[in-house]
C-alpha cells in the first residue's frame, strides 16, 4: 500500500509541495498519522469551499464577456443555455483564429438580427 502523497511510482504530488512552504510539520503528520479533521474543522472547511466558490464565480461573472445577444433574446441573461453558449465562445471559439473571426461576425450581425426577432415574435416561439 502506497504511502499518503505518494503517486504510483514514487512521486509526490504538487500539492503536497506547495504545503511543505506552508507547514513543513503539518505535512509530516499528515504523512506518518494521516489527515485527521475534528467535524467543526470539517464544517468550517466547507464553508471555506462553499466561500471560495462563490468568490470564484463573482470574479468570473465580473471579468466575462457577457455578450451573447440571441441566446439572451430567447432564453435570458441567465439561462443555463446562455451560460453554455458563453463557456463555448469563451473555451473553444475565442481560442482560434477563425473562431474569433466567427465571433466578432456575429457581434455585428445579433443585434440587428434580435430587432427583428423583437418585431416577429413567431420567429421565437419555434425555438
């Protein structure tokens, strides 16, 4: 049996590393006695995690580009398929050189395609 931070062969992970600067000591316990949290250390953790998370997705929400003018028109700024097409433009479509392209097409293109979405709303009703 494996060591605790040990990977398959030997190695120690990068995350055992970056605590060794922070508490030499405190890996060693960990290492020889394993980790071992009393349940108020364990509570106190997940609202360190559930504080991190929502830290994390206020700076994403502050620093994204929130354009996504179809998806918005029909789903709202919020919607999870909004959201989705967003993560793509941002993960996939701003990363090559055509997709930035395609993306900076469609700014100029949207919104006048939503002003007659607004004036037909048939055209929604399908989607």
């Amino acid at each position: 049996m494996p060591r605790q931070g040990m990977g398959r062969h030997g190695e120690v992970a990068a995350k055992d590393l970056a605590e060794m600067g922070f508490c030499e000591k405190r890996v060693q316990l960990a290492h020889l006695h394993g980790e071992r949290a009393t349940p108020k250390q364990r509570k106190a953790m997940a609202r360190g995690q559930v504080a991190h998370q929502r830290y994390w997705e206020e700076g994403v929400a502050a620093t994204a580009d929130r354009r996504c003018f179809v998806a918005t028109f029909v789903f709202g700024p919020d919607a999870s398929e909004t959201q989705v097409l967003r993560a793509y433009r941002d993960a996939v479509l701003l990363r090559q050189c055509w997709g930035r392209a395609l993306v900076a097409a469609y700014y100029r293109v949207a919104p006048m395609g939503c002003r007659i979405m607004a004036r037909s709303p048939g055209i929604v009703i399908g989607v």
